[in-house]
C-alpha cells in the first residue's frame, strides 16, 4: 500500500513535532487544569499550516493529503491530545465541509480564513437528546422568504464558545426524514447565535467542547452548503472523513502512551535492574508495539482510500473503531508500567489515559462503528 512520499512525511512529522514540543508542551497541564483552551496557539498552528492541512493552496490551505493529515494529528497528539482534537475537528469537520460541499463563493469567503487559523472552525450535529439519532434532532430552521430562522441549540460541539465560524445540520423539513436536514454555514456574531454551557470533562480538558444556541436566528439562504434537504448525507459523507481524524487522534495517544512506557522501563530499576528486563513489563511493551503497528495500517489504509477518491465507509469505521479501543487499552497499561506514578500528574500517561477514553465517543461510539461496520459487511462490501 503507497501512502506518501516518505521523505515529505519525514518532514511534516518533524514540523508538527517540533512546534508541538515548543509551544505546547509547556504549557499543556496548566490548560488541563483549568480546562482553558488556548486560542493564541490555534492561531499559530494556521500561521505554521496546521489547520488547512487538506485545503488546497489555491484557497490558502498547505494542499496535502490524509497521510499528511494523519502524521500532524499523531504528532501534536503525542505531545498533546486536546490539541490534537482541537486541530483534527477544525480540519475534517467545519473546515472539511466547507471544502467538500461549499460553493466557489463559501470556499472563497471562508477557507482562507480557517487555513490561516484567522478563524477557529466548529460543527455542529449533536444534540442532548440525539447523539447517534441525528435524525430526531428538535434544532429548527424555518424559511421566512430568501432567509431561515432556526431555533434550538447543539450540545458537545468542539469549540462551541469560541468557533468564529459554524457549519450546523439543522431540521428543515419532517421528523426521521434523511432529506429534511440541511447544513448552514452561521458566523459567530449572528444575532441570536450563542455560546452556551461549557462541558467539565474528564479529559481533552483543553480542547473546548459546549453548547450552541440558536434564538431566531436568521440566515440568508448564501449561508446553505449544498441544496435544501442534503445536510444529514452531507453529514454522514464527513463523518467518515473524520473517523480517520480520530483514528489518527487515538493513534497519538497509544504512541505517546507507550513511549512514555518504553522509556520509563528502562529507566526505572526494581530488584538490581531495569523493569524493562522482567517479562511482565515487556510483554506489555510488545503488545503495545503490535496494536499500534496494526492501528496505523487500517488508519493508513482508509486514508489512502479518502485520497483517492474511493469509498472507504468500512475502512474508516474499523479504524476509528480498533484504534479507538486500543488506544484505551494501552494508555490503561502504560499507566500500570508505571505503577503508582502512573496515578500522578507528574507523568504523562496520567492524562494520557483520561483523554483516551473520548476517542470510544466521539465521531460515533465504539457500538456504531460495529454498525456501521456490520452494515457495510452484509452489504456485500468486503
């Protein structure tokens, strides 16, 4: 399987490396604590390319492709996975449906802006009462003559607050109908459109996630992506995109995970020697290398499907899915490996193995991704 140009590969991952070490490493435990998201160094992350990573050049973007994508993601995410979230929902979520079903005049307004990281990008899908239902959502948008009022709010949106641009799917036509939702495009500073509760997670701390409020807010019909009707197939074509997003995302825990692990047994010494000598310790290593060698190929996989143009629902369900689970099965090892400073603050696994559990949760849950996998299968799609 051809994924990129390595030596381009080589440097991008050095690029992502490097400024994650310098202008988010130190910091990253005080955002934690006080769950602040650091809006300052999203705008330097589009000034150094990160956040219009597939948008093309022509739009302002840094014009590469999903391998490339997926290399920034786990490197940003080894160092920091709210970070990591954080740039992985701008790119393949707002950014990515402008880019995939915006008109010549929405893409030109709007993705230079989110390249560049001017703007911080947010989508909105969920709802409180309908997390994997998107069908039942109860937010509203009713026409009143070139305009659409929409009413109701999203919950659990990245960058929720502080997002200068949404894309949201919102109701338009009869309940349970898969044509009667449709995506808009809203600006922060919209009259009616509001920042709602903020969320206290358990991890991802600095990576915003809150509510949307919509209270007659008004858009002109220009803000629609695509026709009247398209917003929930519009979803679902992004939402396999962004499944690679968190592969990717789970892919930079389990790897930070198990550095950290690999580096800690040798260092640490019980009983005259390294822990890295006793069997217990590096047959944890070993699984660990395994599942993420074996992650990386599926999430590689359906990257090199997404950039070519070929259907890849399957594939980025199974690799959102087997990354996802195993990243929470190595960061709860690496914590063991590191015994009781594995429960302090002082290490990295701590927070490695609080932010890994949203990668089983976020883009659709562990069980959806075997549904949407099953589907797929019984399909005949092998």
């Amino acid at each position: 399987m051809h994924t990129a140009n390595s030596e381009n590969l080589q440097i991008i991952q050095e690029s992502a490396r490097d400024f994650a070490e310098k202008h988010i490493r130190p910091d990253m435990m005080k955002w934690d604590e006080s769950q602040h998201f650091p809006v300052d160094v999203m705008h330097k992350l589009g000034e150094h390319g990160f956040l219009g990573v597939l948008v093309p050049e022509e739009y302002g973007g840094s014009g590469l492709g999903y391998q490339e994508y997926i290399t920034v993601i786990v490197e940003i995410s080894k160092v920091c996975s709210s970070i990591g979230l954080s740039v992985a929902a701008h790119n393949s979520l707002c950014t990515g449906h402008i880019l995939a079903f915006g008109n010549e005049e929405q893409k030109k307004k709007y993705l230079p802006k989110l390249a560049s990281g001017q703007h911080i990008g947010a989508w909105g899908l969920t709802e409180s009462n309908t997390g994997s239902d998107a069908g039942r959502m109860a937010c509203v948008a009713e026409k009143d003559g070139d305009y659409y009022v929409i009413n109701g709010a999203k919950n659990w949106i990245t960058h929720g607050k502080s997002g200068d641009v949404a894309v949201v799917i919102v109701r338009t036509g009869e309940l349970l109908d898969s044509h009667g939702m449709t995506a808009f495009i809203v600006e922060r500073g919209t009259p009616g459109f509001s920042g709602g509760k903020k969320e206290d997670k358990l991890g991802m701390r600095a990576s915003e996630t809150a509510e949307m409020v919509f209270d007659n807010v008004r858009v002109h019909k220009s803000q629609m992506l695509g026709n009247e009707g398209e917003g929930f197939i519009q979803s679902m074509k992004i939402l396999d995109g962004g499944r690679i997003s968190i592969a990717a995302l789970s892919l930079g825990i389990a790897k930070g995970s198990y550095e950290a692990s690999v580096k800690y047994a040798k260092e640490r010494h019980q009983f005259g020697q390294p822990i890295s000598n006793f069997q217990g310790i590096s047959f944890k290593l070993a699984d660990m290398a395994t599942k993420i060698e074996a992650a990386e190929l599926l999430t590689r996989q359906a990257a090199f499907l997404k950039n070519n143009g070929k259907k890849m629902t399957k594939e980025s369900a199974i690799a959102k899915y087997y990354a996802s689970e195993i990243c929470v099965e190595i960061a709860t090892d690496a914590v063991q490996v590191h015994g009781g400073y594995g429960y302090t603050k002082e290490f990295p696994v701590e927070k490695f193995y609080r932010d890994s559990k949203l990668c089983t949760i976020g883009e659709g849950t562990s069980e959806i991704q075997k549904l949407v996998i099953s589907r797929e299968v019984l399909k005949g799609n092998l």
